[in-house]
C-alpha cells in the first residue's frame, strides 16, 4: 500500500491528551498550522471509565483555557478553589481518627485577589469534562487536523522539516515536531534525549465520595505515613480523593470489598463534612518520577509528561504541561512572525530556558515534602508540625507560596495572563 503524506505544515503533536489539546489550541491561535496524532479515537477519551482523575487547575491556567475559548465548554462543571489547608494528618485508629491535624496550614485566596468574586486559587475539574471543553474547541477550529486512531512509529528529519511517521507508513510534516506522549515517551527515547527517574513505591488511589456538609471550595492535604490523603473539591458536594499509599497497601485497597474501604476512608477522611462515601469506581495509577535532560532538540520539543513527570501531592503536573503549551506557542509564534525557523534549536532553546527553572524548582520541591511528610517518625513529624504552624504566621511567605503554584511568579507567558496570541 502506498503510503500518504496526511499534513505538510507547521507543527506535528504526537499525543492527544489534556496537554497535546491545549498545546494543538495555543500554537494555532499563534498563528501555526498544527496537526495532532493520537492513538485513541477522541471519543474513546471521554468515557467516565476512562480517567477517574481530577485536576486542580491554577488561577493562570484557567486565565490560558478562557482566552483559548475552551473555559467556556467546562464552566458548569467547575469547582472554585477557595481555600486550601495543608496539615500533617492526625494518626488514624485512635479515639478522634482522620481530619485535620492540630498544626495547619491555611492558603486563603483573599489574602492575593481582593473581593467575594475575587480570582480564586485554581479551579477542580474532572479529567473528564476537561478533555470534552477541549474536544468542542478544538471542533470550533476545523484547520486544526486531527488523526486518530494512528499509532506513531517514529519520526525522520528532512532538510528544514521532520516527518511524523504512523505504523500505517502515512507521513505528517512539519518544521517542528512536539512530543506529548507522556512521562514514558518513545519519541523522547527515540531522539536520544535521557530521562532521570524512579518509583515512589506507591500508587495512588482516586476516586470521588459525596459528603453531607458543604466543603465551601476548600481543599485538604493530609500527609499521612503511607503519602498525602488529598481532598479536592468538585461540584454538587462531592471531592475527589487523591489517596497515596505503598504499593502493596493500594493493592489491597483498590481491591477491597465495600464496607472494608468505607471505614478505611472514614477512619482517614474524619467526619468534619458530616458522612461520606464513594460515589465513583476506584482507580489505581502508579506514581513515578521522570526528568528529561533537556527539552528540546532541533525540530523537535517536549511538552508535558514527556518533559517532566511529577509526584502528584501538589497538583501541578497538568500546570506544568499548560506552562509548557503556552510558552512553546508564544515563542514559536514570534519566531514565525519576524522570519525565523521556530524549528531551529536555536528558537526552542528559549522555550526550554523559559520552562526549565519552573520545572526543576517544583519537581525539586514535591520531592521535599513527599520525602520529609511521607513517614511516621516521631521527632521529624514534631519538628515539620511546626514548621507548619510557623510558615502559618508568616503572611508573605504564604503569599509567595500561592503564587508560585499558580504559575504567576517569574515572567509568565501571555497565555497565562489571559492576553490572547491573536490579539494586535
């Protein structure tokens, strides 16, 4: 069968999750043509069974999804971040188990947007209603082209061009190609670009429970023996749990009966929302850590988990692929504009350089607390109390706390202002 070249333009993505969607929106507002590969049929993504997960999405994320048009399709389903408490969890088993434990730490939105309907600090949105907000805008941009199912062979560079190349033989061009096939990237292996990494030892379980009394936007991080126990807000008084326990005790759990996993929860969870229980199936991701040594190379970048993949105690690892998106297009964009091959590692170099410190400063970070909360030793969990209680009167630190996770410090790209690409 003779094989086909399907596109011949500016920017070939391979992958079409939540980062290579977002990455397809950005570079055609910057004024790229932009095809995207994907392995599944988009429709096969949208299925509740597919990705149990939520993801808390910071204030400038959602400042990038409204000026991509895409926030408009998942507003409804969107929970306000109003508050977030961090604490060491109270020992489980006891006379008092689960709920916050007596040192806390407290981000309060007001304290960095003034007003009761103030920028809050992120937004909850399932997995789910993100990819259909992305789906229905990409839909809304017909020259964006999508090909899917088609699984990625490999890829070729040409003189001034690299080529795509499907299982089927087809071929797609490009002067660039990026790479949004997560933390265990084949195209980032392909290119030679090294990725440092292990396992945690750890899994963790997600599901989504429904509680009697309202959370009022606030999310909870518990640090736990076995990991964070996160709860993170949804709509229609339901939160998402993030539940990080070792291997063999997420087995355990993702396999437990009914009334087993209900009062292993409530004896984590604690009763200050009044009764809760799962509403959702469970699901079980194994967590890892991934690095790559650089971000790009000629005509080549990655995007997302391909770059760097992240514990997820912070919720950052879906920001991250934002942050990525929203500067690869911005730099790209001018490059085109003033005559410049935006392919060149010449022109990439300053994408990687604009993500890189961002990257290393939160991977570096979540490896801090997973590794200094992660345990149950008397004496380190005394002192981290209170180094929580501390940081808890210290306004600015929080301050500076707060806008570190919501991608505003530092000088962040236009997307994540909320100033569109197109815009004169």
């Amino acid at each position: 069968m003779t094989s086909k070249t399907l596109f011949d333009g500016d920017v070939v993505i391979a992958g079409g999750g939540l980062a290579g969607m977002t990455l397809a929106l950005a570079m055609d507002q910057a004024g790229l043509s932009v095809a995207m590969v994907d392995a599944l049929e988009v429709s096969d993504q949208l299925a509740p069974e597919f990705d149990g997960r939520a993801s808390a999405l910071a204030y400038t994320s959602w400042r990038m999804f409204e000026a991509l048009g895409v926030a408009e399709h998942m507003r409804e389903h969107a929970q306000r971040i109003e508050d977030i408490v961090v604490c060491d969890g109270r020992p489980y088993g006891g006379t008092k188990p689960g709920g916050p434990g007596p040192h806390t730490l407290h981000f309060d939105r007001r304290e960095i947007s003034e007003g009761p309907d103030g920028e809050p600090l992120g937004w909850m949105v399932e997995n789910r209603r993100s990819r259909q907000a992305l789906v229905k805008a990409l839909q809304a941009r017909p020259q964006i082209k999508v090909v899917a199912p088609a699984r990625v062979e490999g890829f070729e560079r040409r003189a001034g061009d690299i080529d795509l190349i499907l299982e089927s033989g087809d071929r797609l061009r490009g002067k660039l190609m990026v790479a949004c096939d997560g933390r265990f990237s084949r195209l980032r292996d392909q290119a030679g670009i090294r990725a440092a990494g292990w396992s945690y030892g750890q899994h963790g379980i997600v599901t989504t429970v429904r509680h009697e009394e309202p959370h009022n936007g606030v999310a909870y991080e518990y640090f736990m023996p076995g990991g964070p126990f996160a709860i993170l807000p949804l709509t229609d008084n339901r939160a998402s749990l993030v539940w990080t326990e070792r291997d063999d005790v997420a087995a355990a759990l993702k396999a437990a009966p009914d009334d087993v996993f209900q009062e292993e929860l409530e004896n984590r969870f604690g009763d200050f929302l009044g009764k809760v229980e799962p509403v959702g199936p469970r699901f079980s991701y194994p967590l890892k850590m991934r690095f790559a040594e650089t971000f790009c190379l000629d005509r080549i970048a990655l995007v997302g988990d391909s770059a760097r993949g992240i514990h997820p105690l912070a919720g950052q690892g879906f920001n991250l692929g934002i942050r990525d998106a929203a500067a690869l297009a911005e730099v790209c964009g001018e490059a085109k504009r003033v005559g410049l091959d935006f392919g060149s590692v010449a022109t990439l170099q300053r994408y990687a350089d604009w993500r890189k410190l961002d990257s290393t400063t939160l991977t570096l970070g979540m490896e801090v607390f997973n590794r200094l909360f992660s345990n149950d030793i008397e004496p380190v969990r005394q002192i981290r109390g209170l180094g929580i209680s501390l940081v808890d009167k210290l306004p600015p630190v929080r301050r500076l706390f707060m806008r570190h996770a919501g991608g505003e410090t530092g000088d962040p790209p236009r997307l994540l202002k909320g100033q569109r690409l197109d815009a004169a």
